[in-house]
C-alpha cells in the first residue's frame, strides 16, 4: 500500500518570487518526486523513449538515431546545425550520429551549389523505408503508455499538457521582452 501523499503546505504568504495561489509551496514535501509535474513529464518523457528505443533496435537504430530521421522527412529539418538545435545537442554530437546514419547508408549529406558552406542531410531510398516504419513503433509506445485512458481522458490530458507549455512560453516570452527593453 502507497502511502498518503502529505498535503501541500499552506502558508498565507508565499515567499518571494513565487506567485500566490499557486498548487505548489516550497515545502520539501510539496516538491516530492511522486508529485512534482517537472520530475514526473522528464520521467515519462524518459520511459516513452526507451519504449521506442527498445523496438527500434531491430531496426538497427540505436537510442538517439531515429529521431533525426523523422525530424529529417517529416519536418524538413535538413541541416546539421538545425539538427542540433531542434534536438538540443551540440553539433559535434549531430555530426558523430550523422556520420554513423550515413554509414549505415541510410543517409547523406550534400553541399549546396549556391553556398559550398552549408551541407544539407537526404534520406536515402533506404533511409525513407526505415523512417516509414518508424512512426508506427512512436505510436505503439504511446498507446502502450495510454492503456486505461478513455478518449475524454487522453483529451484532456493533452489540453492540460498543451495548456502547461502556453504557460512556460508565455513567460519566456515575457522573459525575452525585458531582456530587449
């Protein structure tokens, strides 16, 4: 048996920074790993992962090797730089992944014409047959995380999830604006 979750701490005055009203206090036992959002996305963040990570492997993917391929075919992120920033990598990381995707064959990189300076990453025949198959595995691994939802629930599950991102870029935002003025 799970024991009892303590109740959040109540004091009347929050301390400074933090905004009334607010779910969370700074009580140890407010910010516990089994009820801290932060700890528990990252956790299942990481958990859906290596879902995929593990069926994927047939594939001869390893951990970190499909994502880029679908960044690549299916939001047209086509460069090293770009690939580094979408995944937050440093680029020395994005070039030892691409040198292995390429020589698996299942990619390539080629200088444009226009501007020698920048390389472009294109699938290869291979390369779009294995990203195809790799959207049905990130599926399974959601679904499988899924099991006991109702539809309602997974609804609202993502408007929740989606209404804490509007949130943290709302504030980044504003966080920007200051730093402009």
């Amino acid at each position: 048996m799970q024991a009892p979750t303590p109740p959040l701490s109540s004091s009347k005055t929050p301390p400074a920074g933090q905004p009334s009203g607010g779910f969370y206090g700074s009580a140890p036992a407010d910010l516990a790993a089994d009820r801290n959002v932060g700890i528990l996305v990252r956790h299942l963040h990481g958990l859906i992962h290596k879902v995929i990570d593990l069926d994927t492997l047939p594939l001869g993917l390893t951990a970190n090797q499909w994502r880029p391929l679908l960044l690549i075919k299916h939001k047209g992120t086509d460069t090293p730089a770009e690939l580094a920033r979408v995944m937050n990598v440093d680029t020395g990381a994005i070039t030892r992944m691409l040198d292995r995707l390429e020589a698996k064959k299942i990619l390539r990189r080629e200088r444009i014409p226009e501007d020698r300076r920048v390389v472009k990453v294109v699938l290869t025949d291979s390369g779009h047959a294995l990203t195809d198959q790799i959207l049905p595995i990130v599926a399974q691994a959601l679904n499988q995380h899924l099991q006991g939802f109702s539809k309602d629930e997974v609804r609202m599950l993502l408007a929740l999830l989606k209404r804490m991102i509007a949130n943290g870029e709302h504030k980044l935002q504003q966080a920007s604006e200051v730093t402009l003025e």
